[in-house]
C-alpha cells in the first residue's frame, strides 16, 4: 500500500509469497511419458435431430461454369449497381420466375447448380432466364434500368458440357469438371467482383444468399411488353 510517501505490504501479499516460495513443481518428461486413455472419442450417433443429408453434398465450386453461365447471359445486372442491391434485385427477379437452379437446401438434399456462384453470376441467371421465358423482349430485361442487355459467346468444349448439363432450369447435375487448361469458350473473367462463390441459397418464403436476406416479393404481373417495376 502507498501512504503519503512510505510503501508497506499488505498482508495476503506475504502468504501468497510464502505459498508460492513453498511449492515444488514437478513436470514429466515427454520421452517419458505414456497416455492412459488412447481410445478416441467416438462420433456422436445421427438421430432425429439431425436434419441435414449426407447425400447428396453440395455442388463443389466451379468458377468455370459460373463463368460460363454470366458469359453466356444476354441480360445481366447493370455495372452501376450498387452490391448492396443484389439481393433486392434478385428477391425480385425470382418472384416472376422459378430460380430453383439457385437453391441450396441442405435439409430436403436439393441443390442448384449454381447455387455456389457469386451472387452477380446467380443474377444473370436468374435475369437472361426470365429475359428468355419473355421471348427476349427488352423490356424484360430493365428491372428499372437495374439490368442490361450484353453481347454473349458461343459456349464451347468444356462450357458447353457443363452448361447442357446443368439444363435450363439449372437443376440438373453437373459432372464434367474444368481443368486448368480448359476455358469456358469465352472466359470467366466476366464473374462476379466481389467473392467467386456464394453462400447457399435458399428460396423459399425468403431468399438468402451471401450476406444477404431478402423477404420475397409477391408475384407481380410482369408481362412482355409491359415497363419493369423500378426497385
């Protein structure tokens, strides 16, 4: 303790000095040492609380196809969109046309092809499918000015493949893999900006994916020829 200018200790300082002065450790020299216990801990059993599904697993990451599919989209989001609006873009694309190619759902075991592309990638799939099931009309490729129209390449060698499996829906299976000298036919570079992959997606009563959670949108009479609602 410190009064005025004279300094004295108090008195549990001195028992723990003496209980520390007192002890005598001693350690174990690990040459010489031998575990008892040398069984490992064995996983926990599956019961009814687990609900996710062994098989099949997720589709694994593939920035090929991912680029394939933003390569081979007419209609994509616009370069002026801000990333903190893909996921109203996207809530609402998928609420006027089925994106089950983008769905992660680890519980029922059913996954989109692209469910594991970034989310610009997912929104080019989502707005040339819709752009198509609208006889590619332009303005159902407008969202507001949120999506444009792009030129796209013939899909080839491996690209192809991958695209003719994943199907137009994107629920199909994909089991051509990419190698690292084989290209989409028009290059990847096109994906996404911001991360290569994407968390699962989930569209349901809501859509997830990233860091995004968007409440759905209810289905708006969006017909061809008809101006896009402005987000």
């Amino acid at each position: 303790m410190i009064d005025s200018t004279s300094v004295s200790k108090r008195p549990d300082f001195t028992s723990y000095s003496n209980e520390i002065a007192s002890a005598t450790p001693t350690g174990t020299n690990k040459a010489s040492y031998t575990p008892t216990n040398t069984v490992l801990q064995s996983c926990p059993t599956v019961g009814s609380s687990w609900l996710a599904h062994a098989t099949p697993l997720p589709p694994t990451p593939d920035s090929n196809l991912c680029g394939c599919i933003y390569d081979q989209s007419a209609c994509v989001v616009s370069s002026d969109v801000k990333e903190s609006r893909y996921g109203t873009l996207l809530g609402l694309v998928c609420g006027s046309t089925d994106c089950s190619g983008l769905n992660s759902n680890s519980t029922t075991g059913k996954y989109g092809a692209y469910s594991m592309c970034g989310v610009k990638d997912q929104l080019a799939f989502a707005l040339n499918k819709y752009y198509s099931e609208q006889n590619e009309h332009s303005s159902a490729c407008s969202f507001g000015g949120s999506a444009t129209l792009k030129s796209t390449t013939a899909a080839t060698g491996t690209c192809s493949s991958q695209i003719k499996e994943a199907g137009t829906g994107g629920t199909g299976t994909v089991t051509t893999e990419a190698t690292a000298t084989s290209g989409s036919g028009s290059g990847s570079s096109s994906s996404s900006t911001s991360s290569s992959f994407a968390a699962p997606v989930s569209l349901h009563s809501s859509v997830s994916f990233g860091s995004f959670q968007v409440a759905a949108y209810a289905a708006t009479a969006l017909l061809a020829g008809v101006g896009m609602i402005a987000l």
